[in-house]
C-alpha cells in the first residue's frame, strides 16, 4: 500500500534525537548534508559513515524503517553508482569495447553511494525523531528575522502542519478514486498517451472535487475551535535549549572538524 | 432548568435563497441531552451551526448563555461555550498526531502550556484515548478519531456540544463506543448534549427529542411524547423505532397497548401487565 510509505512520517519513541530540539536537528542536517558532500577521501568518508551509523542509533527507530526508505531509493543509488563508474581518467581495470572501468570511476561511484545513502538516512531519521508540529514551529522560529519581507510565517507554519496532516488521508483518497475509476472501466495500464492523461483526468477531477469539500469542512472545524489567525495562539509544546541540543551540536562540530581535517591531511581520491 | 442556548423565533437563508429555516423556537438547558432528528436536506446541520455563532439568523435571534450570536465581540467566547463536532472525522481534524490536534482548541484560547497540557490530558482520559496520545492520526480507526474530535472540543471546556451525524461514517462497533462517549459526557460532565443524528435508536437516548421536516420543527418533547404522536410522524414519513412500532401494529388489532413506548423494557412490562401475569413469552 502507498499508505505505508515511510517517507516523511513521523515514528514515535524515546531517543536522545526525539528529545532534541527541532531547531538544532534542522540547522544539523542542512550542515551534516553539505559537508557529507565535501568528503573528498576515504578517510573522511568513513568519518561521515560513523556519523549516520551513530544517528541512526541514538535514534532508536527500527532497522526496518530505514531499509524500507532505502528501498525506495535504491534503484535510483544503483543507477548513479553505474553512471559514476565509466570514467576517462585513471587507472583502466575492466574494458568491453568503447566501455572503459576505471580506478577513479569506481572511487567515484562508491562516493556517490554512498553520499546520496547517507542523505537519505539524515532525512529519514530527521523526519522520524521530529513532530510535524515541532518541525513547522521550529520552521516558523528559523524564519522569523525573514518577518521584515513582509509575509505571515505563522500563517505558513499552520499550512505546512495542515498539509503534512493530510498527506496520508489524500493518499488513501486517491486510491480509493482509483478503485471506483477501475471498477467502472477505466484503464490505467494503457500505454497510449492520450488514454493515460484521459485516465488521470479521471482522478485529479474527482480529487480535486472531494478536497474543496475537505477544505470547507476543516475552516468549519477551525473556527469553531476559536481560530483566529496563526498569530493568536500559545502552544502547548515549547522549543526549549537544552542540555541534549548542546551535546548535538558537539557531535555535529566533531564530524565537521573531522572531515575538513581528513581532507586537508591526507589527499583527494575525488574531484 | 436554567436555559443554556435559546433560539428564539429564528428565521435562516442564506443571501437570496429560500428559507431554510422558519419560525423555529427551542431552548436547551444546562446538562441536557437534545437529539434532532430529520430528513436530509430538513435544515437540521443549518440549525446547530447557528448555535454556535457560525451562522446568524436572518430573522430573530439566538443567545447562548445570554450572549446574542450576533454580537461579533462575544463570537468566540460563544465558540468556547459551545463547540461542534462534524460528521467526517477526517476532515475536522487539524494537527498530525492526536494530542497535538486536541491542544488546538487550548491554543487558540491562548492558554498557559501548563494549563493546555492538562485539559489535553484530562479531555483524554475522558474519552478513553489517553494511551494513543502519541500515535499518529492517520493509523486510528474512525471511531477513534471522531473519539479524538470529541476530546478536541471537551479541551476547550465547552458547556454544550453539538454533533452533526457523528456516528454515520462508522461501523455498528465504533458507533456504539462514540456514542457511549458521548452519554458519558452527559451523564458525568453534565455537558449539555445535541446530537445531530439519522437513527431512531440513537435518538431515544436523549432527554429531549426534536423532529425536523422542511425547515421547521414538526414536533418536540421527551421521547415519549413524541412517539406517542405515531399518525404526524408516519404522515412525514419517519421511520420509528421497532419497539413503537410494533406497539402501533398491537393497538390496531385491538391489543389495549399505551402510546409513545420506545423501550423494550417498557413494552415488556406493558404487555405483562395486559396479558395479567398469565405465561404469554
């Protein structure tokens, strides 16, 4: 089932990482992800590789959860991998006719994997340990001195919390259109085409239709429930330093510290 | 009983359409159980949204604890008295994870987190939902999420809740644990209760029954009253409940049968009693 997409939900449990605070998990990942991309040698490599294993741990998320995000990408890490290996330079290993394996496509390729896996992991374990709301807040906090360009980033934030919310019941909406379009003789496998754009009109129409309805259900629903605009509200969960986001931050600090010194000591097995 | 929504006389149409609602008079007391009953399309969802100030009548007016609906200033602390619970539990709920969606009521007060945090905790326990606070929304039942809708609206302590048809998007099973909610919150909160609904069975629960047809109100009263009336209720076609009408069916063939007997219980000792103790079941 699509429902059970792993990706972009929420896993609840009690881990160091849940505890963090979703302010330092975003700034941490944006960081973690551009210096993952700046390893330049192995030994910088596996410095990063330590970081997303002991993430993954401290996250206390099980295995399962991050194969089936993996599988997902997998064939998408195979395909780049496969491109990466035919390099011109270096080392020729393998020749069949004009395609030449080299010692540096094979470098590169393994860079590539396993950059674009560690990513994926980052985010996945991002999107496990924190709430859409804690997400959304910290989102509406990180934005604020961006208040002067004059847009609502409270009213933002409460979008955002609404469409993650609604992620997973439009999902099960549009496979249940499918199932009433195909009981009723539409054709999806259909290769031509006209009869496919003809197939989705077929969904995005009905969609399209039973979501306004949602939409003028939820306004009901919200303003009883004395909404008055993003602004006027306190919250129940308050982002709060503590003592946890310090010792992420170190461990963030660490990693950095520990690839710009891998790179600079030893030479570059990558461009 | 003290009076907690009176809708005195009230008119409803939307711009430059037809009535929909005319000449509808009816009072709600503090800690009542009210179920109002009605066709589609019989004005019935038009009626308790002006109850709680998302609608104004055209004509006459409604006060909710004193306050007039068509006082913009009072608008939301109308709202807070009484709150609404809609049908679709899907579309009524605004945050991802349930104790999250049950603090935006609190929120939109502008509470103390201390203080939001404990009427999330304790409209949880309430409901029963307490030990799926973390769980996402998306993995609970039906029932179980318009048992959250419910907490949502029991966070902002309200002093009426209006429900639209809660029960008609759910299995006989969750229908029965909402509605035992429900009466729960009647009966230990003394939280006044209108309950918007389609079946006949869940009508005879309440206090006070209110029959709805073409935009007026047909008749009102306990439940006895109201059934006793089987010849106005057959003329606009409602169905009745089983046990009423098997009695109608016993009072035609000369079986010496009270009117207005909607409980099983009721009929059983009233047939005892014809019979004279002699065996008859």
């Amino acid at each position: 089932m699509i429902r059970d997409l792993a990706v972009g939900q929420y896993f609840p449990a009690n881990s160091v990482l849940h505890r963090t605070d979703a302010r330092v998990k975003i700034l941490n990942l944006l960081i973690t992800i551009i210096f993952i991309f700046y390893t330049m040698n192995y030994f910088s490599l596996f410095i990063a590789l330590i970081y997303v294993f002991l993430m993954m741990y401290l996250s206390n998320i099980p295995m399962k959860l991050y194969m089936k995000n993996f599988k997902i990408i997998l064939f998408f890490t195979i395909f780049t991998g496969l491109l990466n290996l035919f390099d011109d330079r270096g080392k020729v290993i393998f020749e069949f006719g004009f395609l030449k394996i080299t010692d540096a496509g094979i470098n590169n390729s393994i860079f590539v994997c396993s950059r674009v896996t560690s990513l994926v992991i980052l985010a996945s374990i991002f999107t496990f340990t924190t709430l859409p709301t804690d997400l959304t807040d910290a989102v509406e906090k990180l934005l604020k001195p961006f208040a002067f360009i004059n847009i609502n980033i409270s009213e933002i934030a409460m979008m955002m919390t609404i469409a993650i919310r609604f992620i997973p019941t439009l999902i099960e909406e549009v496979e249940k259109i499918i199932n009433a379009q195909k009981s009723r003789g539409a054709d999806f496998e259909n290769k031509n085409l006209f009869v496919k754009i003809r197939a989705l009109m077929s969904i995005v129409v009905p969609l399209l239709e039973s979501s306004f309805k949602r939409a003028y259900d939820l306004a009901t629903a919200m303003e009883s429930r004395c909404y008055r605009g993003a602004e006027n509200r306190t919250r129940m969960r308050i982002l709060k330093f503590k003592m946890i986001d310090l010792f992420s931050i170190f461990l963030t600090l660490i990693f950095i510290f520990g690839v710009v010194y891998c790179n600079m000591k030893f030479p570059a097995t990558v461009k | 009983m003290e009076k907690l929504i009176d809708i005195n006389n009230v008119n409803f149409k939307y711009n430059d359409g037809n009535y929909i609602l005319s000449d509808i008079n009816l009072i709600i007391n503090r800690g009542e159980f009210v179920s109002l009953l009605g066709s589609n399309g019989s004005g019935k969802s038009t009626l308790s949204k002006l109850c709680n100030a998302m609608l104004m009548p055209t004509h006459g007016s409604v006060t909710v604890d004193g306050l007039n609906t068509i006082d913009n200033k009072e608008k939301y602390n109308i709202r807070c008295k009484v709150g609404l619970v809609q049908q679709n539990p899907d579309n009524q709920i605004v945050a991802a994870t349930v104790e999250e969606d049950v603090a935006f009521g609190p929120e939109n007060l502008q509470l103390s987190p201390e203080e939001i945090r404990k009427r999330v905790d304790d409209s949880l326990k309430s409901v029963g939902m307490y030990k799926y606070k973390d769980s996402s929304i998306y993995k609970l039942s039906g029932g179980e999420k318009q048992k959250v809708a419910i907490s949502g609206i029991v966070a902002m302590q309200p002093e009426c809740i209006i429900l639209d048809e809660p029960t008609s998007m759910l299995d006989p099973k969750s229908r029965k644990d909402v509605l035992d909610t429900i009466i729960k919150l009647n009966k230990e909160q003394k939280i006044a209760i209108i309950l918007v609904t389609h079946y006949m069975d869940e009508a005879v629960l309440a206090d006070k029954v209110v029959m709805m047809d073409k935009g007026r109100i047909l008749i009102q009263g306990t439940p006895k009253e109201v059934f006793s009336n089987v010849e106005l209720l057959k003329e606009h076609k409602f169905t009745l409940p089983e046990v009423t009408e098997l009695t109608e069916i016993l009072r035609n063939n000369r079986c010496d049968l009270p009117r207005g007997i909607y409980d099983e219980d009721e009929f059983i000792l009233s047939l005892k009693s014809i019979v004279g103790g002699r065996e008859c079941l």
